[in-house]
C-alpha cells in the first residue's frame, strides 16, 4: 500500500494545502499587519492622545479604497545622518542611560520607521526596561522588515512564548502572547513553507490555545518534509488523540508511526530524527487501533513490533501464527509445537519475560475484545500488578464486565507524553 506521504492523493493534495495555507496566512498576516502598525506610528508620533490617535487611524482601512500589497518596501540603505544617530544611540545604551537610548531611537524610527537596526535595538532597550510587550513589538517590527527571513519570525515567536508557561490559563496576556507568537510562526511559514520548525512551532501554539484539530494539520504538513522526526510524529499522534473527532485524526497518526517503524526495521535500528522509537511510541501507536476497535489488528502489531525490538525480527515462523499468543509465555511448552520455532536460537529472555508488563496485559484485553477469553486468561500478566492501569485489573477481576462496555479502555486511557516545551523547536 503507498504510503500517505508518497500519495497525496490518499488525503489532501499539496495544492489544496498550499490554498489552505494562503487563506489562513493572509488572514493572520492582516492581524500583524495591523498591531505593527499601529504600533510603529505610537514610536513615530509618541506616546501622548496623539500618538494613541495615530495608532487608531492606522488600523483602519479606508472605505471604498482597494487596499495595496500588504508587507513593507525594500528598505533603503541607512543614510549617513541615520547611521550617526545610530551611534549615538548604541554609545548610550552601552552606557546604560537607556531612556536617552530610547529618544534617539524614536527620533530615528520617525526619521525613517524601516530603520532595521533601531528597531533591534530598541527591543533590547525596552527589555533593560522591564517592558516586554513593547520590546516584543520592536521585535516583530524588524522582522516585519524582513519578511522573507523565516530565521527572523521564528525568533520573534520564541521571544512571545518566553514565560508564557508561567501565566494563569486563558488569561487575556497569555492568549495574546500565543496568537502573536502564532501569527510569527505562520509569517515563518509564509517566508518559507517548506520550514519545519516553524510548521512544528505554529503546530505546538495551537494545541497550547487548544485547537488539536488545526495543530493535526500542521504536524502533517510539517511530516511531509521530515516524515521520521519522532518528536513531529508523536505530537501527531498527541494532537490527534485530543481532537474533537479523534478517530478521523487518526489515519494520519497511524500512518505517520508506521511509516517511522518501517524505516526503522528496513535499517535495523531503532534511530530517528530527535531521538528514537521506544516502547512508548508502541503504546501510543496502539491507542490508534483501540479507538477503532480493531483488535486483531493491534494483536498483530503489537506482537510483530515487540519482536524487532527484542532482536527476533527474523524469527518468521511467528509471522503466521495468529491463532494464540503462545510466542509470549514464559516458557517453551506451548511454543515447541509451532512449526519452525528453535528453542534457544534466541534467549528466553527475549520471549515473555522480555514483552513489558503492561504490553501482556494489552494482549490479554485484545484477546478478550474478539472472545477469546481462554488465551485471555492463559496469556494474562501474572506480576507486578502495581504497574497496570486500572482498567486492566478490572478485566482480570470480571473479564465479562469489560467486553460488556466498550469505551472502558479508551475512558481510562493515560495521558500520552506531551509536546516538549514550546520553546523547544
């Protein structure tokens, strides 16, 4: 079966996505457009009724009036009288006389407001400050100077999301910090669609302000130029799991796991981009199967995985021995009967002892989902029961009670490992 990212024609075409981007971006980039200007045209006049009068007018379209190419011109060369008053400037913050620093800079932006430089700087004077917001402001100014650098708005994102993890949730400063840093990400993407680090950095601000569902979009996006990143693929699988609708998100999570698991296994190696496949992202890629209730299926997987990371992959005889899971007792009694099975070809420890504990008992629930509750109870976990979920005591309690009701398992499903840090891009 072709794989999703070699087939666009399995989910949506890279022209759709390409459509998709330019109506989202250019709405985001009008509502940048907007705060930055209002807030060059406060540093242009001042503080003052007028400065704030200037702020409002430059806000506001005018009606009837076509509105041009949004983005700012080409940037002239700095003038020499620019370049003196830069100086000074720079002479005084060194010096530290910061509000000094700061009149020169506002003196040069309403000289000439494209003024790369003096927007920089002037960030890090309002940062000496204490002033934040405005030092974030001057930041995605000079960025807005250069809005084909994709380098430029990934910073200006990451400066908006410094310390956001220490303000309550849903507070206005912190939902106005992440759509700005959203809307950082989203120029990024405009100056360079094909930039996974600002797809992945968009991606990891919308599941922040709770939208799984857009952010599932931009991880794919983001897969389709880097498919064996693990972190991409994880989040993935994390934003898809939260979504509204979380069993239509999950084609592309499954898909995205898979695709990393047959590189993995082609290569002989458990390596990715950003860290490797582990046991975890087995239990996770699981979860997808669950949600859709196919038992045999995730039985199937999961034994075939186990088997390559406990170094047996070329034990083939297991391959088509689905009728029971005897390839993962303890012992050798039930699998000495299994046609091309060799007893000690591989370690006993890389049979049942080797399957982690809570991986058995996901073995056993399958099992009891397709009726099968003798191999259930033949396969079941026998200790360390401290370390099962508790739906999972449940089954072994009252096997009945749990086929009785379907969602128990996805009810009681533990948290999958969130995205890192969002700085972390």
């Amino acid at each position: 079966m072709a794989s999703y990212y070699e087939n666009g024609d399995q989910e949506e075409s890279e022209i759709s996505d390409v459509d998709s981007d330019y109506l989202e971006l250019n709405a985001e980039t009008a509502k940048l457009d907007a705060s930055i200007e209002a807030f060059r045209a406060e540093q242009r006049i001042g503080n003052g009724e007028e400065g704030a009068a200037a702020a409002a007018t430059a806000v506001q379209a005018k009606p009837g009036r076509k509105r041009g190419k949004r983005g700012p011109r080409k940037a002239a060369k700095p003038s020499p009288d620019i370049l003196y008053r830069l100086s000074l400037a720079t002479e005084a913050y060194h010096e530290r006389r910061y509000q000094d620093a700061h009149e020169m800079l506002a003196e040069i932006i309403r000289i000439n407001a494209e003024t790369f430089d003096a927007w920089t700087l002037l960030s890090t004077v309002f940062e000496e400050q204490g002033d934040r917001r405005a030092a974030l402001m001057c930041t995605v100014a000079a960025a807005h100077l250069t809005p084909k650098v994709a380098r430029m708005w990934i910073n200006a994102a990451i400066y908006a999301l410094d310390g956001v993890d220490g303000l309550e949730d849903d507070s206005d400063e912190r939902n106005g910090l992440l759509q700005t840093a959203m809307q950082c990400y989203s120029a990024a993407v405009r100056a360079n669609p094909a930039d996974v680090t600002a797809r992945t950095g968009k991606a990891d601000v919308l599941m922040s302000l709770g939208h799984a569902g857009l952010a599932v979009t931009q991880y794919r996006r983001a897969l389709k130029h880097r498919p064996l990143n693990i972190r991409t693929v994880r989040n993935l699988a994390d934003a898809a799991l939260d979504a509204k609708d979380p069993r239509q998100s999950s084609a592309a999570a499954k898909e995205a796991y898979r695709n990393v698991i047959d590189h993995c296994q082609a290569r002989g190696t458990t390596e990715l981009e950003e860290g490797d496949f582990e046991w975890s992202d087995l239990r996770i890629y699981l979860e997808f199967f669950a949600m859709g209730e196919e038992w045999g299926d995730a039985a199937r997987e999961l034994k075939e995985i186990a088997r390559w990371m406990l170094g047996r992959r070329g034990e083939a005889c297991w391959e088509e021995w689905v009728h029971d899971d005897r390839e993962w007792d303890v012992n050798d009694d039930r699998r000495i009967s299994v046609p091309g099975y060799e007893p000690g070809r591989f370690p006993l420890e890389t049979y049942g002892t080797g399957l982690p504990v809570d991986l058995r008992a996901r073995l056993c629930m399958y099992r009891l989902r397709l009726g099968q509750e003798h191999e259930a109870m033949v396969s079941k976990p026998r200790s360390a029961p401290h370390k099962l979920p508790i739906y999972i005591l449940l089954t072994f309690a009252n096997p009945r009670s749990l086929l009785a009701t379907s969602n128990v398992a996805r009810s009681c499903r533990q948290p999958t490992p969130r995205h890192p840090g969002l700085r972390e891009i």
